[in-house]
C-alpha cells in the first residue's frame, strides 16, 4: 500500500489586499504544485493531518476554498483537524467543531487497507475539556481493544512525542497530562507509529518504541518557529506499508523552481 500524507496546506480564498509575495500566495502555489505531483504520481490514498486553513478557524470562504482544493485531488483524502481549523486546546469550542465537522465530515476515523489499520484522531480536543474529549476517548478505547491486532498507524495534526519538551517546545505538543494517557494507551494496544504535523518541518523519532513521523509543511516554512529542530523544506511525504509490518517514509521536496 502507497499512502501520502500532506500536511499544514493553509489554504484561503483570495483577498483584494493580497501579498503576491506573503504567505496566502504561497501556500495556494505551493498546493498547486504538491495537487500535480500526486496527479502524476498517485498513491492509493491521502492523509491530511491538519490546518487544511490558513489561520482563522472562523472564515468560512477560507474552509469553503480549502475544501474545493482538496477536492482535486485524484484519490480518497482522509483528514484531521489542526489548530488553525479549530482552534487549539484552550479556544476549540463545541460551536467551532459543529462548523467543522459540516464542512469537512468528520474529525477522527478508522480506515483498513491492504491489512493494515490506520486511525485518526482530533488532537485539539485533548485538554480541551468538551463533551467530545471523553467520547474519543472511550471510542479510541473500544477501537483498540476490538478484534485481533493490527498493524495500527495514527495520524493526528500535533506530535505526541519528542526528544525534549521543555518550554520552548510546548507549543508543538498537546498538553501533558492527556498527552502522556494518550501515548500509554498506544503502547498499550501495540500501536508502534504516530504520524502528525504542526511543526512545519520533517522529524522521525523513536522514543520508548513509539516511531513518531512529523511531516513538512505542504505551504510554507516558519523559520521563526521556536524549537523543536528539523529539515523545513516544504513538500510531502510518502508511506509503503508492507507486511511484517515494514513502514518505509520517503519524503519529497516540493517548492517553486526559482525558489
């Protein structure tokens, strides 16, 4: 099985007072160019892990023109939310999820393929105190604990695990009480691979024998970011997931020719 996995689009319509040089700009080229390669060269599905917008969780158009982009692609996209589509775990409100939920469909899933199982979460809600908090719990609860194992890949938009998580780096990681329940649970049931986003930029950590994949920005690089390091270039990444079960990443650089 061939899967992709973008990440950190940050899509929105156009605006009158647009930068043809600012971050809006870039990121829909940087979506045109990251759309044709996967036109060229498709896999058998795509995972979005978040901020499909990009930053205001409120401006409809932006979800709207989010959506229809995404929509080009040739194969079935499987999405979580980011904090830039919801808000993140002090703002995410019961109101946000609802609006995105009705444009986007759904924010946590289970998809099994070619024998493997992968899964999504909202990682936005841990922390956040919702009603919806404690139902994906208990609906991840029964998931792991159903049917004979599985090779198990976790997708959500925050890394749930690096090297260091010291105060330059709690911004990239949920918070650490339900962070720390959430990765034992994994351990737990077996699951080995947790693939994410938000730190605009590419890592693969193995901590305590969770394998924790973060993808780059699809859009754009943030240089201004605090800490956690690693390599900014904008593009994608690529996933074989073959029996054993083997997990080989490739990622691919994707950014304007004059860049």
């Amino acid at each position: 099985m061939m899967l992709a996995q973008i990440s950190d689009t940050h899509l929105s319509a156009p605006r009158p007072d647009d930068d043809p040089h600012g971050r809006p700009a870039r990121a829909r080229t940087q979506w045109v160019l990251v759309r044709d390669a996967l036109r060229a060269d498709p896999p058998d599905l795509v995972v979005h892990t978040g901020d499909m917008v990009l930053d205001d969780p409120d401006r409809t158009e932006d979800h709207a023109a989010a959506r229809r982009a995404i929509g080009e692609l040739p194969v079935p996209v499987l999405l979580v939310p980011g904090n830039h589509d919801l808000g993140d775990h002090t703002s995410i409100t019961d109101e946000r999820r609802v609006a995105y939920l009705r444009v986007w469909g759904g924010d946590r899933w289970v998809h099994r393929h070619a024998g493997w199982r992968l899964v999504g979460i909202n990682s936005l809600l841990l922390g956040s105190g919702l009603s919806a908090e404690r139902e994906q719990e208990d609906w991840l609860d029964d998931l792991l604990a159903s049917g004979p194992a599985e090779p198990t890949l976790l997708f959500c938009h925050q890394p749930l695990l690096l090297p260091v998580v010291g105060e330059a780096e709690r911004w990239a990681v949920p918070p650490s009480g339900p962070r720390e329940r959430l990765v034992r649970r994994l351990a737990d049931a077996g699951v080995s691979v947790v693939a994410g986003g938000h730190v605009h930029r590419h890592r693969d950590d193995t901590i305590d024998g969770l394998r924790q994949i973060t993808a780059p920005s699809v859009a754009f690089a943030v240089p201004e970011l605090p800490s956690p390091p690693g390599d900014p270039d904008t593009g994608y990444l690529t996933y074989r997931l073959a029996d054993g079960p083997r997990i080989t990443v490739e990622r691919r650089v994707v950014r304007p020719s004059s860049a």
